[in-house]
C-alpha cells in the first residue's frame, strides 16, 4: 500500500449515514468504501463542463496529471506558497 496522508471533509449527516450503510452493506469500513469510491471515480473519464469545452492548455494538464507527469508535491502549504513566489 503507497503512503497514506490524511484527507477530513465535512458531509451531510444524510451523506454520511447512506454511506456509512452502503459500506456495512457490502461488508467494508467507511474508510474503505470512499477510497473505493475515489478511485472508481476517477478512473472514469472526467466530464467536460455542460456547453463548454476545455482549452488545450487545460486538456493538456488534464491528461498529464492522470498520467503522474508534472506532479509536484510539497511538505506544507507554506512551502507550496513559496515556490510560487506567493510568500
């Protein structure tokens, strides 16, 4: 398994109790069915705005970042803002 980093999001108690049930469903940990449902998600093509079509540049990006090219990571925020000149 690839290292692991924390991702918290609020949700809808609804959201969250149909999620929770959905996974108990199909024998799993919540934990384990919204990474299921991660991936599942972007394996699938992503879909283009309705009446608006991406620019090359962005289509570009896209593609490369589903491909793992040109992905940058960086140990804070901070040092994201600094390598942008934004500090």
């Amino acid at each position: 398994m690839s290292d692991m980093v924390r991702m918290s999001i609020d949700v809808p108690a609804d959201l969250h109790k149909h999620a929770k049930m959905a996974a108990a469903y199909n024998d799993q940990t919540i934990r384990e069915f919204v990474i299921e449902q991660i991936r599942k998600a972007l394996a699938r093509k992503p879909a283009k705005p309705k009446g608006k079509r991406l620019n090359r540049l962005t289509r570009e990006t896209i593609e490369k970042e589903m491909r793992g090219e040109d992905v940058f990571e960086y140990a804070s925020f901070d040092d994201f803002l600094h390598e942008m000149g934004e500090d």
